[in-house]
C-alpha cells in the first residue's frame, strides 16, 4: 500500500498524473467586470475610441465593485485617452488583469497578438479580432488556452 500511494504521489509530482482543471463560473462582481471588459474589446477591435472610452467608464466602475483596483486605475486612464494607441496601452493592463480573473471561468478564451506581444480575452474561440491591430488586421492573433 506504501508502495502504491508512494508511486502515485511521485507520478502526480512528476506531472505524469494530470489532474482536470475544471471551467467555474465567474461570480457576480467578475462577471460583470468580464462583460464590460468585452465592450471596450469590441470596441478597440472595430477602432471605435468613443465607445470603448464608455465601456471603459462602466468598467472602472465594475471593476471597483469586484474590489480590483489596477483595472479600475487603468479603465479610468482608458476612458480619457485621446487616441486608440494610448487606450491600447491601457487595454494591455487590464486584459492581463482580466485573464487572472477569468482563469477557468468557462466561456473566456486567451488569444495573443504576435505583433504587440499581448494577450486579451474573448467569449468565442471561432474568430480572432484583435483588439490591439484593429481594422488594419482584425485577425492577427492565435488562440493561447
């Protein structure tokens, strides 16, 4: 029996035994900072300025509600950018601090823009739209997790 849970505990160690990593749900607060993130990202993708500066105010506000102060610091910045390049910069920020919170919350994709080397989120794993290239290459980009 030693034997047994030895070679066990020594294979779990060594990564041979895997054990599932199991999708959850995001909680009240971290979906509805992810649902607001998802609006500034649509936003940047389709290289609306305007609209992703109101998705960013509702995030910040979200955001302070889910108790995660760097993507309200950054969503606040986000919303007075005054060009798309500055609010990519902050998008970067956020998009690493919602991949944290959306780890394992099923329905959330990683993707990454080779060209920026960045990562965001998105709810479908279908098609790319990057939200850092925008209009000049929507698609650029590859599904990480």
């Amino acid at each position: 029996m030693k034997t047994l849970i030895h070679a066990t505990v020594c294979a779990l160690l060594a990564g041979l035994i895997t054990m599932p990593v199991l999708a959850k749900q995001a909680g009240k607060e971290e979906a509805g900072c992810l649902s607001a993130y998802h609006k500034v990202h649509e936003a940047l993708a389709k290289d609306d300025l305007a609209d992703a500066k109101k998705g960013a105010t509702d995030l910040a506000i979200k955001a302070k509600a889910a108790n995660n102060q760097t993507i309200a610091e950054h969503a606040d910045a986000l919303a007075k950018s005054d060009s798309l390049d500055a609010a990519r910069e902050h998008f970067k920020a956020i998009s690493d601090e919602c991949i944290k919170m959306a780890a394992n919350v099923e329905g959330q994709y990683v993707f990454n823009c080779p060209m920026v080397k960045a990562d965001w989120l998105q709810t479908s794993k279908d098609e790319v739209e990057n939200p850092y290239m925008g209009k000049k290459m929507l698609t650029c980009g590859q599904l990480k997790k």
